[in-house]
C-alpha cells in the first residue's frame, strides 16, 4: 500500500533532506489541497507529519491535521509532538485513524505500551528513525531526529512483543530525501526478525524501479514523499506498478 507523505511546517507542505531542519525545500500547494490530489488519486492513506511538533514537541499542526481528517475522505495517520493521551484521543476522536509516536516511543515505552492497550486496535504506529553505525546496526534518534538514543532498533521491537502492538514505521535517516534508493537489507532484516509486525518504510524513494523493488518485499506500506512533489512519477503509477 502507498502511503502519500505530507510535511507540514509553519502551515505549508515542506520536505527536509535527511531530517536537516535547515535543508529544507517549500512547495506551492496548501496541505488541504495536496491531500485532497492524493484521495482523488487514489491513495486509501495520507501519513502526515507535523514537523514543528517533532522538532519542539508541541501540537502545532492538529487543527490543519484534523481538517484534513475531516475534509478530505481518506485514512490519516499523523505524528511529530505526541507526548501525551489527551492528544491521542483528540486525534482519534475527530477523524484521525492512526496515530504515529516516535520519540516518546523510545525514551518511555512503558507509557506507549499503556496507550496501545487502552486505544482500539491499530490506533498506535510506532515510529523508529534510524542511523546505521560503522557496525551496520541502527540506532533511532529522536527529537526530531536531533538526539540519538542508547538503544538499538532490536532492542526498541523486542520491548514491544507481546504489547499488542500491530504496525511500525521505520526510516533510515541517511537515505530520507535523497531518492537514491530505499535501505532493503534493513526492511528485509526487520521483516524477518518480526514478521507479525506490519512494516511501513521511508525514505529513499526516487523512481518507479524504487517502489517496485520495496513491492517485492511486499511490506505493509510503503510511503512516498520527495519524489511525488518533484515529479519524478504520478501517485497513480506508485499504486499501480
């Protein structure tokens, strides 16, 4: 499944290169209207993201989010700045039907773990985006991708067996924005490790050849976000080849 990306910063549709708040390109198009290009042709998601709640952990974008929700007649699921339940729900309640944690996720999965059972199923994606050390091990960092953490990626998913957890997304930072290419080896790797884990991947995407090469892993999504406002290739011919 193609999940189309919008970047919301300051209110507009924006893309970062490798999560770099200041390489940062802005695009002509509101996100009510980009939304609205995407259900028409023929996306069942949109995964949004609020980038000035990931970089200051605030709600900045949940209004826009939540009209988007309710205006466009298609499946949101949103993150950046989610730190607490009441957020959630607010989300959840008016239209929003997945809800993306990412660093909270990480520094306090006891917490994540008390919202997963709380909240209808699938209600919570977790979002874990990774660097690769010189060991090839990944490492997500946080804040915004500004922070690294101490924890590996394998101990991150192991923390959450058995927590009814149903979908992740994972990002190799490296590779976000640049459209040369997804990391396979690392979806592979965590598909084998937790196969009854729905797998949605990030990054990377820059041609056609891309996505068919992450279909043949046949994850659960697959989100596209530069590539699509660059012109590289339609949303319809990402859902179709």
């Amino acid at each position: 499944m193609i999940f189309p990306a919008i970047d919301i910063m300051d209110g507009g549709c924006v893309r970062l290169l490798k999560g770099n708040f200041s390489d940062r390109i802005n695009y002509d198009v509101s996100p009510v209207k980009m939304a609205k290009r995407f259900s028409a042709a023929g996306a069942d998601w949109i995964h949004i993201v609020d980038l000035d709640g990931a970089k200051d952990g605030k709600q900045a974008q949940s209004s826009l989010i939540i009209e988007i929700a309710q205006s466009c007649g298609i499946n949101i699921q949103t993150g950046g700045g989610i730190r607490d339940l009441n957020h959630v729900k607010k989300l959840i309640d008016n239209g929003v039907k997945r809800v993306v944690i990412g660093s909270l996720a990480v520094t306090n999965p006891d917490k994540v773990k008390l919202w997963i059972k709380e909240l209808p199923n699938d209600s919570i994606c977790i979002a874990l985006d990774v660097n690769i050390n010189k060991r090839g091990i990944p490492y997500p960092a946080i804040r915004g991708w500004t922070e690294p953490n101490e924890k590996s990626l394998w101990n991150i998913l192991n923390n959450y067996i058995d927590s009814g957890l149903e979908t992740i997304l994972v990002t190799d930072i490296n590779r976000d924005g640049a459209e040369l290419g997804s990391n396979l080896s690392l979806y592979e790797n965590i598909q084998d490790k937790y196969p009854n884990l729905n797998l949605i991947t990030s990054g990377g995407v820059g041609s056609i050849k891309h996505v068919e090469s992450l279909k043949l892993l046949d994850p659960y999504g697959i989100i596209i976000g530069k590539a699509l406002y660059e012109n590289r290739f339609t949303l319809e011919q990402a859902i179709n080849c």
